[in-house]
C-alpha cells in the first residue's frame, strides 16, 4: 500500500476569507474526485459482498461506450463474447475468436479509469486443455491490459482456472445457462429447473469457489436457486436473469439500452429506446441533407 501524502495549504498574509473559502473548496473537490476514481478490483467486488453492497456489471465493447459506462459508476465492464452477436450478426456467441476478442478488451481498456475489466474466453480457447486455457488468457492480459477473464463450465473446467491462477490471472466462472454450449442445450431456457441440474449446479458453484474464482456469473437459473447459491459462498454472483437474491446484476448494454428491438426476455428492462431514437435522428439528418437545409450558415467555414 503507498503512503499517503497530506499536503497542506499555505495561504500568503492578508489574503481575504473569500479566496481562502474558495481554495479550501477547491482543494476538498480536487480530494473528493480522486476518492471517487479508485480503482475497483477482485478485493472490491468482495468488499461489496461483505457489506450487502450491490455490483453493478454492463458489456462493453468499444472505446466510446467504455468511457459513458465507466463515468457512469459501472463497477464491472464486461467485454463479453456476446460481442459475436450484437456487433458481428452471429446467431451464437461461438464463431467470435481470441483475437478478436482481444481487440474489444483492448478499445474497452483504453476508456476506463475506473471500473473492473473482465474478458471473456471465447469457444475454442479453453476448453478441455488447460495449457491452451493458460496461454488464451496471458495473450488477453497482456495485449489488451484487462483486469481479469471468465470462463464457462463448473467441475470440468477447474483444472484450467488453477492453471490460469498460477499466472496471477484473476477469474471469474459462468454457471447456469451457458452461451457456449448452446448446442449440448438445445434451448435458451432456463437452467437447472430439475433437482438433479440444480444439485450439479450448486455442487459446481462450491468448486469454483475452491478452484480460485473470485465471482460467479449465474445465469437464467431459477431466483430461490440462485440466492440459495449465493449464501452457501463467500465470493460475490453477478446475476442475469437470476433472480434479486444475488450479489450484482449484468446485461448485454445493447439490450438495455434498447439498441435491440427483436429481444424479450423475461430479465431485460430497457432503461432507453436507442433504437427508435437513434433511426428518427438519422432519418432527420437524411432529410436535411437531402432538402438542403444542412448544414446551414452557422455550420460553414
């Protein structure tokens, strides 16, 4: 931990109360701001959990809505492999590849001064070798300066989260409905309905936990389940579609914010329609444009 450095004011004789009320303000804005910048890390996020604090998490795939999202409080950005369907067009997160996954989390890093940036490990880097698990998440941590991976899986994948611990690389585990099997699946409903899923699932979550995950994403499970999960371990859930029983909430950005119109789960609230109002400001530069009516005089040179 750095020492902190107390700096006192040295106000020059005869200066009047007026300018010393002003920078004594100056100087406890100037100290509140660099309060509100610290860094959310792992420790955080279970300092949150310990005091029944909840984590706010959104996806984040670029620079510019890095840098709204981060300014906004968000404590955890998400760079999600669900970048595949909402800025690619794929009908599943599976096509998406490390690289381009790293040029995400790259743009996503470099508009963030505060929140934590987790990455997720794409179909194909990961599973069933735990030396390709190592090497996919070091290429992550070192070519795009993020905080952290997940990763989807419980008992089969344990093995990969210690070796990707034995770097330094902090995880976070995914349990629930898992994107990336959605062909073992077959369905987007909700998991862990039947006793014996449900018994895996908590099973699993408690081998994560021991593994070395320091968060768990919980996903379209039922609520009394998830909350059951969250009480039985010490790190915190993010939930989607989980129910409010546990540590934090995730959504996709582009669906929260209404960018896309063709998705209506029963766990999406919209905060803004994007969609609507993004197409009538366009429709209305095209007919500036057109009728000539843009750009007028105050907009030339």
């Amino acid at each position: 931990m750095q020492p902190r450095i107390l700096t006192a004011i040295i106000l020059p004789v005869g200066m009047n109360s007026i300018r010393c009320k002003n920078k004594f303000n100056a100087y406890l804005y100037a100290m509140s701001v660099h309060k509100e910048l610290k860094k959310i890390t792992t420790r955080t996020l279970q300092e949150l959990k310990i005091n029944g604090e909840k984590i706010a998490m959104l996806t984040a795939y670029d620079y510019s809505m890095a840098r709204i999202l981060d300014e906004a409080g968000i404590d955890v950005l998400l760079v999600g492999d669900s970048a595949s369907n909402v800025m690619a067009g794929h009908e599943t997160t599976l096509p998406i590849t490390l690289n381009q996954m790293i040029y995400h989390a790259q743009s996503v890093v470099r508009g963030v001064s505060r929140a934590l940036v987790v990455v997720d490990l794409p179909f194909g880097s990961y599973q069933g070798n735990t030396k390709r698990a190592l090497e996919s998440s070091i290429r992550i941590m070192k070519e795009s300066g993020a905080h952290a991976v997940k990763l989807e899986g419980g008992a089969e994948v344990a093995d990969s989260i210690k070796r990707i611990l034995t770097a330094g690389i902090p995880v976070m585990g995914h349990l629930g409905l898992t994107p990336q099997s959605i062909y073992k699946f077959g369905t987007y409903n909700v998991r862990a309905k039947e006793k014996a899923e449900a018994i895996k699932l908590k099973e699993d979550a408690q081998i994560l936990e021991q593994a070395g995950c320091f968060s768990l994403v919980l996903e379209k499970i039922p609520a009394n389940l998830a909350t059951e999960v969250t009480q039985s371990i010490n790190i915190p859930t993010i939930g989607i579609g989980a129910g409010s029983g546990v540590d934090g909430q995730v959504l996709v950005s582009h669906d929260m914010l209404g960018l896309n119109k063709g998705f209506h789960p029963r766990f999406l609230r919209r905060y803004l329609d994007l969609h609507s109002q993004i197409l009538e400001a366009v429709n209305q530069y095209s007919r500036d444009v057109k009728s000539g009516s843009f750009p007028n005089e105050k907009e030339q040179y």
